[in-house]
C-alpha cells in the first residue's frame, strides 16, 4: 500500500515516518507534501492508496484538499490529523470520503490501526472490482459468443427470411453485413504443428484470432466445430480484396508464428456480394484451403484468384430442403442427379462446392430436427472426406442420397409421435436461438411444416405455456443476463432480445421483474 504524508511541518513529517515499520507493516511512504497544493500534484503524477493529511497548512489547507481530492481521486483514503481545538471542526467538515480522524500527538498504535482498517476496505474493494470486472467479461464474452454463433448460422443452416436475418445482424452489431449489395471475403485459417500440440494450443489460437480480427476495421473471427484447428475471418470489404500479399493476411501468419510458435494454412475465398451469397464465399475459403499441400509448412492458397465462378442459389438451396422436408426422398435423388451429375459437365472444384453446399444443407437439418446422431454423424464425416478427396463422385453421390434418406425417416418418425414432444423440442430449440429476431407462430409452423394451430395446441399441452408467454419469459430471461454487461445500452438489450421499442420493452420488464431495466442495472452495481 503506497502512502502520501501532507503536513507543513518537516518534522512532523519526520515523527510520522518514524513511529512504524512501514515496509515490515505492508506500507511504503512513496512521497511527502508540504500543502494540499504539492500533494494534488503528486497524486497526479503517482499511484498513492492512502493519504494522511492535516488540517492547518499553507497554500491550500487540509479541508480544501480533501475536497479537492475526493473529486479527483476517489479511490483515495484520506487519514485526517489535527490539534484538539481543530478535531470537531474538521470531522464536521469532512464527513464523507475521510477514513479515520486522528488527535495530535498520534499514538505508533493508533495509526497503524487506522492503516489496517484502510488496507482491508482498499483489498476488499479491489477483490470486489475484480469479481465485478470478471462478470462483465463474461457478460461481453457471452454476447461475442452470440454473435459468433450467428455468423455460423449464416454460412452453414437453413435461413429465408431476409428481413428476420438483417434485423438479427443489425441487433448484435453486424449491420455492415446486411446492406443488400455488401462485399465480403471469407479467410480459414488452420494451424499445424509437427509436434502435434494443436489441441494445447488451440484456445490461445482462437483467443489471438479474435484479437487480431478487433484490430482489423470490419472483420470478425469465428469457429466450426466440424473442422478442427481452424479459425475463419469474414471481411467486410471496402477496399481492395485479400490476397496472399495483403498486410492481414502476412500479419495472420507473422504473429501466429511469432506468438504459437505455429505454422498455418491459409485458404482465401472468392469476393461475396449481398447476404444470399456468404455461404458460397465461406465454402469457396474451406476448398481453397483444401488444395493445401500436405505437412507441416505454412502455405497460403488463394482460391479468390481462379476464374472459376460458383453458385448455389437461395431459390435452389430451398427447393432441396422442401424435398426433405416434403419427405420426398426420389425427388431429392433426382435433383441431386441433375445438379451433381455428369451432364452438367463441371470441373471438380465446381463439383466439390456443389457437394458442399448439398452437404452443409443437409447437416442444417439434422440440427433443426436434433437427429444428429452417431450413424448420421458418421455418415457427413465421411461424406466430408469423400468431397475433399476430388475423385470420389459416385461415393459423394451415394453418401448425400443415404444421408437425405436418413434424415427423412427420422422427420417421419417425430411427425408422427402421438404427443407432438419431440416437434415442441425442436421449436424450442429454434426459439432459443431466435429469440431476439421477430417471430410468429405461422412463420414457425411454416418452418416445420406443420399446422399452425396443431403447433399452438401441442406446445401448450407440452410446456405449459403459450407460445407467446414462452417467447416472452425467454427474452426477458436473456434480458437480465444482457443487462448486466454495462457496454450494452438499454436500447441494445431491448433490440438484443426482439423488442424494436425500449420503452415497450422497460414496460415488460417491469412486469416481469417489478423493476425497469435501469432500477435492475443500478441493483447489480448496489450488490457489487
């Protein structure tokens, strides 16, 4: 604990000194000031915890100083000396901020008395600060998974309402990436290590990622779990597109190295124009990246440097999907056929993003009916490796007909179970990522191919609750939780969890919690 002494007198100043063993006590006496004046300057230029003053003094006196100081530096204590005749006068004077008021002479174990009490208040306080501090990272580091998670969702599930989608992005702070006509470039970045010690590294991996895409204006980082050891950056572009000679890319793998002490493959996708095409740029990077020598030597691939042009339209991803989900299993093969097959006559890069596309489609949907089990799961590993492979078409083929098929018996099975709970399951699942987007009961019972009015009876008879009490008691649950990041506004937090208008949103809140969301905020900093 680091202690300023203010007196005029030299020797008072002197006689404080010697009364403790300050270093043997926890304390050490940094500075001495002869008035208020020179004490507000050292504190300015010092890191003091404690400040013993007196009263009388040139200049600027004690009762000014503290004054002064409880203004400039709160985080001070401030221990106050004075006379008899001054004693009532300056604890009358100085009631708030002063930690202890002590008579002249003052006794050796007096004043290391009142030092204790002051060094517990100021390791209690920062021990508090501390908790606190961890908190809001948390708070902040679960919003930032949010938005991860949703960058995911962009590039690998099953999304059509556009509105819903850009309202989403704007909400968690994305609203570049919703402009209609946007420029986007996906980056995958993998690490390797001839020691084999990537899974020890990866969590400072991702967590050095996530530093370098802040320092970088308009990118964000993200991770799949389907694809191990990697990173991808997605780029808003207002400038010219990466290259493997772009400063982010050469400081990506400068600073991995540097920091890791890791080499990295680098595959950088095609340029994505508008929110319809970010899954063919996000798997234009992972096939870029997949022509990667084998071995443990940095390479970067620059996939967006090949003519080739890719595409998989929203309109065709859909009508996919509705086969499935129609459990119509021969249409499925059938289009599979025409968009896979050899007629198309397209090379096999342009085969392998196709397959991709087909691939990650149908893994969407064993998440939107949590049927990802260990066959189905088994069966998009290896479908994966097949399509990375480059020669394995007819495998690819077989493997995307079986998996439709797979998928299509389970969607059976849980429309058809006598009590709804495995179709309520997965709303509420969906419900659970979605909440913060507008949603209806019809846009839901669309989603899942079902009767709205089944849907309302079965979710009642299931969770008992509404739909709309469910969708409300969610968002005011993730509320709380938002709130207690004070980064985020209020209006943030209403946007955050579906409401467009705060003060309908304060209104709820109360409901719920008998208190707005500020009364609720100031109740966590009162508790802290």
């Amino acid at each position: 604990m680091k202690v300023l002494i203010t007196d005029d007198e030299i020797q008072i100043r002197k006689g404080l000194r010697m009364k403790l063993d300050w270093e043997k006590e926890g304390f050490q006496v940094v500075a001495e000031a002869a008035n208020g004046k020179d004490a507000l300057n050292i504190l300015n230029e010092n890191e003091i915890d404690i400040v013993i003053t007196d009263v009388r003094m040139p200049i600027m006196d004690g009762i000014e100083f503290v004054k002064q100081c409880q203004l400039k530096y709160p985080h001070v204590k401030m221990i106050v000396l004075s006379g008899y005749s001054d004693f009532d006068y300056a604890k009358s004077a100085l009631q708030a901020g002063v930690r202890d008021y002590l008579l002249k002479p003052v006794a050796p174990d007096e004043l290391l008395d009142a030092l204790s009490r002051i060094r517990g208040e100021i390791e209690e306080e920062k021990k508090t600060q501390m908790e606190s501090e961890r908190i809001n990272r948390l708070v902040h580091n679960q919003f930032e998974e949010i938005r991860e998670q949703y960058l995911l969702y962009l590039v690998k599930e099953d999304w059509s309402e556009l509105n819903i989608t850009k309202d989403r992005l704007q909400q968690l702070g994305l609203e570049d990436f919703s402009n209609d006509h946007v420029k986007v470039q996906f980056v995958t970045v993998e690490i390797r290590d001839t020691e084999k010690n990537e899974k020890e590294l990866w969590l400072p991996f991702k967590m050095l990622c996530k530093e370098i895409a802040e320092g970088a204006k308009g990118t964000y980082s993200f991770y799949d779990t389907n694809y191990a050891n990697m990173v991808h950056f997605i780029r808003h572009l207002d400038e010219e597109p990466l290259t493997a000679s772009s400063s982010f890319i050469q400081d990506l793998q400068r600073k991995v190295k540097q920091f890791l002490k890791l080499e990295t493959v680098i595959g950088i996708g095609k340029v994505a124009v508008g929110l319809s095409q970010f899954k063919n740029g996000y798997i234009s990077a992972l096939l870029s990246w997949s022509q990667s020598e084998l071995g443990s030597h940095s390479q970067v691939i620059d996939g967006s440097a090949t003519n080739e042009m890719f595409d998989f339209s929203m309109e065709l991803e859909k009508r996919l999907m509705n086969t499935i989900e129609n459990v119509d299993h021969k249409t499925f093969e059938t289009n599979l056929s025409v968009i896979l097959g050899e007629t198309t006559n397209q090379s096999m890069m342009k085969y392998s993003f196709v397959a991709n596309r087909v691939l990650f489609l149908l893994g969407s949907l064993t998440r939107k009916y949590d049927i990802d089990s260990v066959e189905i799961n088994n069966l998009i590993w290896n479908c994966q490796q097949s399509i990375w492979e480059l020669n394995s078409q007819n495998k690819v083929n077989e493997q995307l007909v079986d998996l439709a098929g797979l998928i299509i018996e389970n969607v059976i099975k849980i429309r058809a179970s006598s009590n709804g709970a495995e179709i309520v399951e997965n709303v509420r699942r969906f419900l659970e990522q979605h909440y913060g987007s507008e949603i209806s009961l019809s846009l839901l019972a669309e989603h899942f191919h079902i009767n709205s009015a089944y849907l309302s009876e079965i979710f009642k008879s299931q969770v008992g609750q509404t739909f709309s009490d469910y969708l409300i008691n969610l968002r005011m649950e993730n509320a709380r939780q938002f709130l207690k990041d004070p980064q985020l506004k209020i209006i943030d937090v209403a946007h955050l969890v579906g409401f467009s208008n705060s003060g309908y949103f304060s209104t709820v809140f109360k409901k719920y919690f008998d208190q707005t969301p500020v009364e609720y905020r100031k109740s966590l900093n009162h508790v802290k």
